[in-house]
C-alpha cells in the first residue's frame, strides 16, 4: 500500500532541490527524517515538511504498518516561474526568472 504527499509551487528552484531529495531516496521514513533535520540546505526544511505530511496521510489509512514504512519514491518537478524584470544599462530591461517547485513524495511498506 503507498501514501503521497505533495506541496506545489514551493518557491525554490528544481536543482536545489534534486540535491536533497537524492540523499533520502529508498530510506527509511525514521532515517530520511534525520538525514533532513541535519542537512544544511534550505530545501532540507521544506522536504522534510513534506515527508511529514506522507507521513500523517499514512497513519490516518488503517491498512498500513506505519513501522515499516520507507521512501519509495521522492521527485521534483519544476513548476511555474515567475517573470521579474531588472534595470540594465541605456534604457534596456533584463528579465530574471524565478523558479518553484511541485515536491512529490511516495511512501511505501
């Protein structure tokens, strides 16, 4: 049986995150906590929020052991960007995209 949680249009760009949903992938849910609560990424914060909530979603289901629970899987998909602009040189305007992120986490027994 498999629960999911995901948070969408997290403002924080795709690259930084893949950074840290590759250290918990195939973990533990117990282990994939503490990995998150001692990396020092702010993207670390906001994943670990996540797994938190497939966490609930799990205890809530009574047909799943949440004893053995692990990540089977966590991907990041890029989300919209915001269009900003910036002042440059003679008049000219330089757009400065920023990026968020859609967080997808799937526990599994």
């Amino acid at each position: 049986m498999e629960t999911r949680a995901v948070a969408r249009f997290v403002r924080i760009s795709p690259q930084k995150v893949r950074l840290v949903v590759d250290l918990i992938r195939g973990k533990k849910v117990e282990e994939a906590d503490r990995v998150l609560a001692f990396t020092r990424k702010r993207a670390a914060g906001m994943v670990r929020k996540v797994l938190k909530s497939a966490l609930a979603n799990a205890t809530n289901n009574p047909n799943i052991d949440e004893k053995i629970l692990y990540v089977k899987d966590v991907y990041v998909d890029q989300g919209a960007s915001w269009r900003r602009w910036r002042a440059r040189a003679m008049g000219r305007a330089a757009q400065i995209k920023k990026r968020t992120s859609h967080i997808t986490v799937v526990l599994s027994e």
